[in-house]
C-alpha cells in the first residue's frame, strides 16, 4: 500500500493520468478531422489584431532545440526517423519528469522568490476589509480625483475650471459573468472598449465568473495590463486551433522551458503535502491554465511569477492605486457537519431533525449587530460565496479570511501549522472555472434554457432535473465529476487556538502561535490583537470537515456582484457584463433580483431615466437596422436601490447582444458561441470582441456615464449639504 501510495503521487504516475485524460479528450473533441490536421503544422501570431507571421508549431525533434519554434514546414521523415524521433521526445519527457522533485525541494529554500516560507497565517475573523484594501481604495479614489490623474473629469467631459474632490469620486465595480470561452473574449472586449474611453481609469475594482476569471487572470499577468497584447494572444491561440485539454495543448506545454514543472509541479506539491487526494478537476486546472497562459511571444514560456497571484499585488501597482483591483468569485456548498463535531452522535440526532438544506447555513459568518437580517437573508442560500484577491481568500458568508498565499495549507483552529510556499494560482484559477465540477442539477438548469420549451426533450430533461432536486436526492451531488478538495483553513476544535489552555494535542502547534508575527500586510493581525475580538462570542464554531471544495460561482448566479457587493466596500455603481446563454429569456435579469433579494434590496428598473442610445444613420443592410431596433433599448439596461445603511446604488447591465455593425453574428445563437465550446478560430474571436467593443462605444457609454455623473452630482450635493 505504501509502495502503491508513493507511485500515485510522482510526477510519471500523475503525468500518465493527463496524458490519459488529453487523449480521451482529444478523440471526442467536436473539431473536424483536417482542423485536427491543420493544427500539427501552423500558428499565426498577432500584433495589433493583425497577422504578422505564420510559422509551423513545435515539431518533433530529437534534439534540445525542439523546446523552440521551428521556422520552415516539416520535411518527410521515414519510420526511422519518426521512430527515433519518439523515443527521443519522450526520454527528453523522462529527464523532465525526474527534474520535478528537484525544482520543489529548491522552491521550499527560495526565500528571495516565495517570501511567505518565513511566514505563518492565521485565519482573520471579521466583516472589515482587509488594511491594505482600504488605503487601496482611498489611493485609487486620489487618483481618479482631480489631486491625482483626474480621471473621473475627463471621462464625464466636466467643465474646465470644476475639480472633483476624492469624496465626491463614485466607487465604480465591473462585474463579468461566467460562459466560458465566449465571455473570456467578449470580456476582454468590454476591457479594452473602457480603456479606450477612459472608464477603465475610474473603476475601483473589477471581479469575475467562470471565464471572466480566465480574462482577469491574464490580464493581471501575461499580459501586464496592456489589454492590445491580451487580445493579440487570444487570436494567436485560437489560431492553434487546440482544445486546451488535448494533446496539442499538452505537448505544447511539456516542450516549452519547464512546462513540465509548471504542469506537474502543482499536482505533485498538492498531493505529497496533504491528506488531500487529486481529482480530474486538479488536473483541469493546471492543463488550462498553463496552456492560457504561456506566452506566444518569441521564446515565451512559463514563468514562477505567473502563478504567483498574492504577488501582482505590488507587480501590477494595485497598491498605489494604479490598477482595479482583480476578485475571483467561488463558491462552496454549505457544509452539513460544518457547525458541531463531526461525530456519530451528531450525524444522528441531524438525521432525527431532518433540517432542511436551507437551514445549513443559518449559523456562521454574520455580525452581531446586524445577525437577524443576516441570518434571515443567508438562511435561504445552498451556496457559500468565496472571493478570490491578491490579498485574501475568504468568505463575506462566513467572515472568515486567509492570507492569499497560504491558500492550500493545512489550518488548524486558526493557525497554519506548516509553511509552503505559495500554492499555485492554476489550481485556485481551476477552482473558479470549473463549471463541469458543478451540482449536475445546476448544470442541467443551464442546459435547458437552451432547449426550446414546450419540446419533449425539454420536459425529459426537466423531468429527470426535477427527480435530481427530489426530497430523496436533496443534497446529493449527483455529478461523477468532483471540485478539487484543498485543506479547509477554518478547520478547527472547539475554540481558536489562542484561546484554550495547553493541551498535549496542540503541543506541537502552541509553539508556533507566538510567532505570527511580522506580516501586518497581509495576515491582517489586527484581528487577534483587538481584546474585543478575543471574546468567546466573537467567534462562531470551526467546522469539522478538514478539507473543503470551491467551484465555479456560476452555479449560484452567475455575476459576481455577491462578492463586490459587501457593505464594507460600499459601491455605488455596478457594471455587469453578462454573455450567459440566457440573456434573452427573463432568467438573466432575475438573477440580478435575486443577487438584491439577498442583500434586502428591492430593485427598480430606471432605464428610461439615462438609456437613449443614438441610432446610426448609414447601415449596410435592411437585416442591421432591424437588428439595432430590436435591442437598441437594452445594450444597456439600468436598475436603482437603496441598501439597508440608507447607501443610493446602481447596477448597470450590459448583455452580450448582437449590434448593427455586426448582424450577422448572434452571440447567442451562433453555433460556435456557446458556453461549452473551447475551440475557436481567429475570425470567430474577432466576431466576439467587435461585438462586445462595439455594443459599449455605440450603445452603453453615455448611459454609463449619465449613471455615474448623477452619483457624483449627489455626493457632492450631499456633502455641501
């Protein structure tokens, strides 16, 4: 069992499972058998949305070389040859494969490269921001005012002589939702359509689902804020013509400078250091994310900062205020034995007050001054939502908060108990993307509004969610595909560490707690230095599950607004770019009442009040100008309420829809564009960006900014007040 336990976790056994899983992948994709062809010999690089070369993939070499591009077509090769050329290939894998171990055990000394191997974490208790989130904010909004880069001027064309005062800046969110490949380039297009008319500059935080994650991820990383160049990588990609788990992807990867370690790495480090087992989730994550995110510059690759997201804290200049600051939105479902010792008596006298599974999530996480309104809110939630910043991973549910880069290690009643360096952000980007992971009942809703109603496919379907959703399988996943699993940092005893006497089975971890210490900026210490915050009744119950799952918040709504919603954050205006499948039904407006319902908001649609879009004058067709009637009063849609401090707030909706410069192209109904489809040509993501760019400059701008200069008109009227 040992010998077997050993090989599970080294980097042969867990590379031969992805090799498995890429060939399945690679024999089932929905790709015609020449673009399979195509792919082996050709891939376009783009420079400013134009085609600058094309130059065959990596070839098969035997050579050191084959790690770079090759610049002339393969010529023919006899059996000899290609014989030798495997044998080669995958002995240069081996020498790969055997060098993992070697670049772990170097990491776990690299202090200079992961500074957090100094460091222990605690968990923070509390609804408050984190310290450096609030002088983020107060440093963002100096900069939009006129005392910093005047921003917020220039983009409501204010008259010369006004100045606009930091107080009066409204605190702007953008939202992107989940849908897969579609909404990670139409989000990016969205991106690049506000920085072009300056609305980027006045946006404090920007958070994402589901794909929008994929987007932000590489913005904040390969492509270091210069959304042109995100955009040139996405053409590149697709023109590889590559599902992201095939093959292709995987060679793609293991060829490139220690693509190998950057794959492997991960899922070794995860496995060998915890009690946690890997899934096809865990190796998902890494599969995707690598491949998204190596470089198609000239002698790109792979690199340790990539995956480092607690680092692009500092990298990007989010701590002057130079950038928005990037959330990643997650849930998890509500723990059963959660809230009491998991033992047999408590599953038993559970199983005798067959609570509901609205009343799981009744217990934790809420203030004591606001506790009722909490708990009559949150009472009715199945899901737990987790935002994912470079500073904290954390649940507004719970209010519960860890260090970024102490994510994925082993807590216990608040305290780390080993020190690793930072987990690799694949398998945080894979938990946040991993819509397949997700309850199949949620995913079957999904399938169905996109399955015309009234059809006996639809009622089959609905018939069989419905069996799912069953008092008999309430609660049960009912999806062979599993969330991966990480050490749950709210793990616990009965009380927090630093509150219980000495105990021989906290021996070997009291030692530790005096030396939290020294990292005020992002373990938050503040928490546990407050004496009121040492009192028993500031802390609810740990749970008694070890390990825990996040996925795709996509299963609970699927726009982050949960997450940047937070009081604490007080935002007044969120933008909301939703490409999900529905956006022609009611469902996807719903979902918008339903995020307010949560938060006791009631919302009113005042689009009338600032939506009048300017028609264009000269279309080229018939078919376009109906096109721009039909959605022309809804690229933008407008929503006001009031939350519960009094606080005024607006949410702005802008839908993936189709537009008269671009008729042809439905986002919603093109065969191509759907949520599930990661394999697209260069031609078909141009259609998404255009559409999306275009649906905000033409469309949705001024209505964005009539919202905002009414924000800012209040504030300054309130204050003069």
């Amino acid at each position: 069992m040992v010998i077997l336990t050993s090989v599970r976790k080294s980097p042969a056994y867990l590379y031969a499972k992805t090799y498995c899983l890429c060939s399945l992948i690679s024999l089932v994709q929905a790709t015609p058998v020449s673009s399979r062809v195509r792919v082996t010999h050709t891939r376009t690089r783009f420079r400013n949305g134009r085609v600058v070369v094309s130059f065959p993939t990596i070839q098969e070499k035997s050579d050191t070389n084959s790690r770079h591009l090759a610049t002339s077509p393969p010529a023919k090769l006899s059996f000899s040859q290609k014989t030798r050329g495997i044998v080669e290939r995958w002995y240069q894998r081996a020498v790969d494969l055997a060098s993992v171990k070697t670049l772990l055990q170097r990491d776990e000394t690299d202090f200079a490269t992961y500074p957090e191997l100094k460091w222990d974490a605690h968990v923070r208790h509390g609804s408050s921001l984190h310290h450096e989130e609030q002088n983020f904010i107060g440093l963002r909004k100096l900069r939009i005012s006129s005392q910093g880069e005047d921003s917020l001027h220039r983009f409501l064309d204010l008259s010369p002589d006004e100045k606009v005062d930091l107080r009066d800046v409204p605190l702007i969110a953008l939202g992107g939702s989940g849908g897969g490949y579609k909404v990670m380039y139409g989000f990016a297009g969205f991106i690049s359509a506000a920085k072009k008319h300056g609305l980027w500059d006045c946006i404090t935080w920007t958070a994402g689902v589901s794909g929008s994650c994929w987007t932000l991820a590489a913005y904040y990383t390969i492509a270091r804020h210069d959304i042109q160049r995100l955009i040139d990588h996405y053409l590149t990609v697709a023109s590889e013509l590559a599902h992201p788990m095939s093959i292709h992807a995987l060679n793609m990867v293991a060829r490139s400078k220690r693509g190998v370690y950057f794959l492997i790495g991960p899922l070794v480090s995860k496995a060998q250091k915890s009690i946690i087992g890997l899934g096809i989730m865990d190796l998902y994550s890494t599969l995707t994310a690598t491949y998204q995110l190596l470089s198609r510059e000239p002698k790109g690759r792979l690199s340790r900062a990539t995956f480092q997201w607690s680092k692009i804290w500092h990298r990007s200049g989010i701590d002057k205020g130079l950038e928005p600051m990037p959330l990643l939105a997650a849930v998890r479902r509500v723990p059963k034995y959660s809230y009491e010792p998991k033992t047999i008596s408590a599953k038993a006298r559970d199983v005798k007050k067959q609570p509901t599974s609205r009343q799981l999530d009744t217990v934790e996480g809420n203030d004591q001054a606001n506790s009722t309104v909490s708990l009559n809110r949150r009472s009715k939630k199945l899901f737990q939502y987790f935002e994912i910043s470079p500073l904290e991973v954390g649940s507004p549910d719970l209010n519960r908060y860890v260090p970024t880069w102490a994510w994925g290690r082993t807590f216990i009643s608040g305290y780390s108990v080993d020190r690793r360096p930072e987990q690799s952000f694949s398998l945080l980007l894979g938990q946040c993307t991993s819509a397949p992971a997700g309850p199949l009942a949620e995913c079957i809703k999904a399938l169905l509004v996109t399955i015309p109603k009234n059809t006996m496919v639809a009622r089959l379907v609905t018939l069989f969610n419905n069996l799912l959703q069953s008092k008999h399988f309430e609660g049960f996943w009912g999806n062979p595909i599993r969330a991966g699993h990480d050490p749950n940092p709210f793990y616990g005893l009965e009380r927090p560490v630093g509150m219980r006497e000495h105990t021989s089975e906290h021996s070997m971890y009291l030692s530790r707690v005096p030396h939290q210490h020294q990292r005020g900026i992002h373990s938050s210490d503040k928490s546990f230095s407050d004496p009121v915050a040492l009192q028993p009744h500031s802390f609810p119950s740990w749970e008694a599950q070890g390990r825990t799952r996040l996925m795709d918040s996509g299963m609970a709504n699927n726009l982050p607004n949960h997450i940047l919603a937070r009081p604490e954050r007080s935002v007044d205006v969120f933008l909301s770019f939703d490409a999900s499948s529905d956006i022609h039904t009611g469902a996807a407006v719903q979902r918008l009442h339903h995020f307010a319902a949560d938060f006791d908001i009631e919302l009113r649609d005042v689009t009338r009040e600032f939506h009048n879009p300017q028609r264009n004058k000269v279309l080229s067709s018939s078919h376009a100008s109906e096109v721009e009637s039909r959605y022309i009063d809804h690229y933008a849609r407008v929503f006001y309420g009031r939350r519960q401090s009094g606080q005024d707030m607006y949410i702005i909706y802008c839908p993936l829809l189709p537009n008269a410069l671009n008729p042809d192209y439905n986002p919603t109904t093109a065969s191509f564009s759907t949520s599930t489809n990661l394999m697209w040509t260069p031609d078909q993501v141009k259609s998404v960006l255009t559409t999306s760019e275009t649906n905000v400059s033409h469309y949705a701008i001024d209505t964005i900014k009539r919202v905002m200069r009414k924000v800012y008109e209040d504030k300054k009227a309130y204050k003069l007040a």
